[in-house]
C-alpha cells in the first residue's frame, strides 16, 4: 500500500492561501458591488437567527454558479467536502446549511430583483471606464429558455412547482433551397425570453430583460434599447453601429438609432409579395431597387439590368450614392453614351426607410459590421453551456430574472476582475484560469 505521510489532515498554509481553482470565486466577489445589497438583507434579518450569515449563503451561491454546479444539493456536497470552499464563501468550520435553508434565501432574494439590476448596472459602469471603446459596436437577439415546466397546468394555485407565468413562443423560419423550392422550419419553446443587447468586440452584456416565450422582438428590443439611454448614457455616445437581425427590422427602431447617431444594421424582414423590384424615383422607370437594398438601371433600348456601384453616404443630405456600373466598373452597357445617370445617383434615406440605411446594405462594410450580431449568439451559448441554462430546474417568471441576473453579473463581475489582473484575454472565460 502506498501510503503518503502528513502531520495533518488540513494545513492552513498550503491549502487554503494556494487557493488554486477558487481563485475564480474570490476575484467575482471581491469585484462584486454587493454592499448594499448585503446591508438591505443583513437589515432584514435584523437579530434573528444567524446560524448562516447572509454573506456566506450570497458567496456561495456565487461559488455555485462559478463551479457550474446544476442543482443546490450538487453545491452541498461539494460544500461539504471542500473546506476551502467553505472558507472563502464564509461558512468556516460551521456547519453547512441544507436545500431549505437555500430556498429560504432565494425566496427573499427574489424580492429584491432590483437590487440585482442595480449591481448589473454598476458592473457594466465599471466596464465603461476600463475599457474606453466598451460600447462602440452593439448587438441585439433573444434567447428562448424553455420553463422546466412542459405545459400550462390547469391548475391556478401558486405553490413553487408550476409555472404560471410562462407561455408559447412560436417562431417561423423561411428560405429558399438551391434548387428554387421553399422550405419551412417551426420551433416551438413553453418558456421565457432573455432579450440582451451586448458589446459586439467584448461579447459582454450591456443590458437585458426577460419576458414570456410569446413577446415580440423588436417591441422588447424597442424598450431595452430605451434602457440602455437612461441607465447608461455613455454607452449609448460612444455607439456608432447597431445590429440585429431581421426580428428587429421595424422603421420606428430605425429612426430613433439615426436619433442618436447610430448606423442601424438590421437585416430586412421578407414583407413585399408580389413585388420583386420598385422604381426608386416616382414615375421613373429606369432605376429599380429590391427588398435586400440592392438598386439597378435598366438598359432602355434593350431592358438589360445592372447592379448599380456603391458610392458612400452624403450625411449632409441624408442621400445614399450610386455609381454608374460602367463608368465605375467598366461593365459593359449599350447605352451609357445616351444615359442621363452616368453621373451617379443620389436616394435620399426617405424613400425606403427600411431599406435604405447609412450604411449600404449592398456594401461590403455592412456584411462585415452585421456579422458583429454573432457575438449575442456566442453570449447565448456560454450562458448555456457555461451557465446552466441548457439543463435547468426554473419555473416561474421571478426566478428566471433571477438566475438569469446572478449568471450575467457573475459574467460581467469575472470580466471586470480579469481586466484589472491584465488578463483581458481570460475576460470572457468562465472556466479557464488564469
């Protein structure tokens, strides 16, 4: 038997100062802005029992996330084999607390989402002035978190073990295969929304909500992007371009980004019928555009179509330019000694608010700012794989702001520890160490 002999079971110095994997837990709380989350709680509880002080059952639902543990009683164990978890949480050499005790907590947690909010916010502030560009590029989608309960219970009491609030969220996609024919795909999801608007370059939120699985995405959108101008001023100054994806596609949206100065880059919904092409000038019929942005002359003599060329933006007009195809590309055109547009065109934004935006849609530089939209997927799938949410116990619409809250701050607090170590890199890592 090989047997490793010791003097102690447990030495304070190498077991608990080299911390090794808890490095994580104690960086996401001494980052944390708790404090007054923790005196509103610890003035709650006032001079009653406190067999499990308010900050160590915080701290250790912190750990929980951190550790990716799925359930409560996976983090008892592990709290109750770990003393150095134990430690840093603040529990020590106490005894443990147990799954009621847990839920105990939650439920006083719940009523103070708020403050939750409020600690999100100050985390996403603290970003703002670590990282100078935080905000330039943002990002819109949501994200469908089926409810661990399959269906709406017939039942209406509320008793902790089904889920009256949430509902159906059904969405639709549509397409074109490679040999013309039309195909369709449906998704269904008896849950929540989480809508988020993050940082593009950062893959970090700056703001979100969640919502019943049924809520439309561009009036939520609407709304969270109005957040974002109360809560945080500054991030919305500093932003220039704006993405998301055809779900936001919507005039009103638009407009408000041109209010603030923003390029939306918001893909176009499929809304024209019958129609492939409209004339871009009333009563003209030599300049077309389609629904996708892009605008084309028409040969007069013969009917041939040219992709007109990208020429810029005139800000000062508010006009998208267009080139001549064969004076700029030397694209071959029977009537271009005849044409009146060999000079180029101007079409003003308000022929097709939609359609035409600051940025072209038909431009290389709008491909290359929308696929930036990405990064909310890339978010989406760590809060799934990272954070839990692909195999959660959640029902209720208060608990899902919650969990969701506590994963995001836990998300931004790391970011925000791993910036002021000078391990940017390590920012978006939940797992990794440093």
């Amino acid at each position: 038997m090989a047997i490793i002999p010791q003097k102690t079971l447990f030495v304070w110095e190498d077991d608990v100062e080299i911390l090794g994997d808890l490095e994580r837990l104690n960086l996401a709380l001494e980052i944390m802005p708790d404090e007054k989350l923790m005196e509103i709680l610890e003035n709650k509880r006032g001079r009653g029992r406190d067999d499990y002080p308010i900050r160590a059952m915080w701290n250790s639902i912190i750990a929980g996330i951190i550790f990716q543990h799925p359930t409560q009683k996976s983090l008892l164990r592990e709290l109750g084999r770990n003393v150095q978890l134990r430690y840093v949480c603040g529990f020590g050499w106490g005894k443990i607390p147990s799954s009621c005790n847990y839920t105990r907590f939650l439920k006083v947690l719940l009523a103070h989402e708020e403050e939750i909010k409020n600690i999100f916010q100050s985390l996403v502030e603290e970003l703002a002035l670590l990282l100078p560009d935080f905000g330039e590029r943002l990002a819109i989608d949501s994200k469908s978190i089926p409810s661990f309960a399959k269906k709406k219970n017939k039942k209406s009491k509320l008793d902790g073990r089904r889920d009256l609030d949430a509902d159906l969220g059904i969405k639709v996609y549509k397409g074109t295969r490679e040999d013309g024919t039309a195909w369709e795909k449906v998704v269904k999801c008896f849950g929540y929304k989480l809508h988020l608007i993050v940082d593009s370059k950062y893959e970090l939120p700056v703001a979100y909500e969640v919502t019943k699985a049924s809520s439309s995405d561009v009036k939520e959108g609407e709304k969270l992007f109005e957040k974002v101008i109360g809560d945080a001023p500054e991030i919305i100054e500093r932003c220039s371009y704006f993405a998301g994806d055809k779900g936001y596609d919507s005039t009103k949206f638009m407009d408000r980004l041109y209010e603030k100065e923003i390029h939306p880059i918001i893909d176009t919904r499929a809304l024209w019928k019958d129609e492939k092409l409209r004339p871009v000038f009333e009563g003209q019929h030599d300049i077309y555009y389609g629904e996708c942005g892009s605008v084309y002359c028409f040969e007069p003599e013969n009917g041939t179509r040219h992709l007109m060329c990208n020429n810029g933006y005139d800000k000062g007009r508010g006009s998208l330019r267009k080139a001549c195809p064969a004076h700029k590309m030397g694209i071959s055109c029977n009537s271009v000694e005849n044409c009146k547009r060999t000079g180029g065109i101007r079409i003003p934004l308000e022929t097709d608010k939609r359609i035409f935006t600051s940025i072209d849609r038909s431009s290389y530089k709008w491909e290359r700012e929308y696929k930036n939209r990405t990064a909310v997927e890339r978010v989406n799938g760590r809060l799934d794989v990272s954070f839990g949410f692909e195999n959660h116990t959640i029902r209720g619409k208060a608990k899902m702001e919650l969990r969701c809250g506590l994963a995001l701050i836990v998300m931004l607090a790391l970011a925000v520890g791993r910036i002021k170590e000078k391990r940017p890199d390590l920012m978006r890592s939940l797992v990794k160490v440093a």
